[in-house]
C-alpha cells in the first residue's frame, strides 16, 4: 500500500510553528477537519515512547473518536514519527511521519506522510488530513 502524503506552507517561523503543533492547548484549536467538529480534548507526550491522545468530537454530539498512537522518533524542529493505534477493523498499526522544514524566510513547510486506514477511501482520507492541516495554518496565524 502506498503512503499519502498532505503539506501545507504557514507563515510562521519553525519555532512559533513547533510549538503549536505539539502544545496541547493549541491542539484543541485547530485539530479537526471542519467547523463542525472540535476538539475538546488533548494530551501528548513528545518524546521516543511518549503518547497522544487527540480527541475530536462532532459539535452536535453526533460522534466522538481518540486519535492515538505512540511516538518512534522525535527530532526537535525536523520530524516527528509515530504509530497510530488500531481503529476498528484495522489489521495493522499505521505509520506516519511529519516533516517540518525552515523555509529561511519566516515561513515553515509541513508535510505528512502516512499509510492509509482500509475502512474509507484514500480521497478522503486525504481531504480530511488536509483540512486538519489547512486549520492548524489558520489557527497559528491567529494565535
């Protein structure tokens, strides 16, 4: 199976960008794909062996899942890898990997690269993460 991959371009430096990817508190504000979701809940442990939990909730209450997993690599300002837990229905852990690059001009790119689940399709499995990547752009150039 072939990896997605999803980058955004957000107009902050590598710093300002780190520490809102990995804060919990900003978690909760851009770590879902639409409006009408949230994210009420976060934690995460950044370390070789550290967890995350990033909860998303429909805003109607419809729906709740945890997006977890366990991080393999973390490098300060580069990348960050992990593997997410098992959802139902899945036969495997899913890798995934970050990529943040200092683009020298006060601007940082991020690029995702992840396995696909086998329950929805690659489309849109990669709108949803591309929506969550567009949000974090809008939250850190609020914030």
């Amino acid at each position: 199976m072939k990896k997605i991959k999803v980058e955004v371009t957000v107009n902050a430096d590598i710093k300002k960008v780190w520490e809102h990817w990995n804060n919990t508190e900003s978690i909760k504000g851009w770590a879902f794909a639409s409006d009408s979701w949230e994210c009420p809940y976060a934690e995460n442990d950044l370390k070789k062996g550290g967890r995350f939990l990033t909860r998303m909730s429909a805003k109607d209450g419809s729906e709740t899942f945890d997006f977890t997993g366990i991080y393999t690599d973390v490098v300060e300002y580069k990348n960050i890898k992990y593997l997410m837990d098992k959802a139902d229905g899945e036969n495997q852990h899913r890798e995934c990997e970050i990529i943040f690059t200092d683009l020298g001009d006060g601007t940082t790119k991020i690029e995702e690269e992840f396995y696909p689940e086998e329950i929805n399709s690659e489309e849109m499995q990669k709108g949803g993460w591309t929506s969550i990547l567009e949000n974090f752009k809008k939250f850190v150039s609020n914030n």
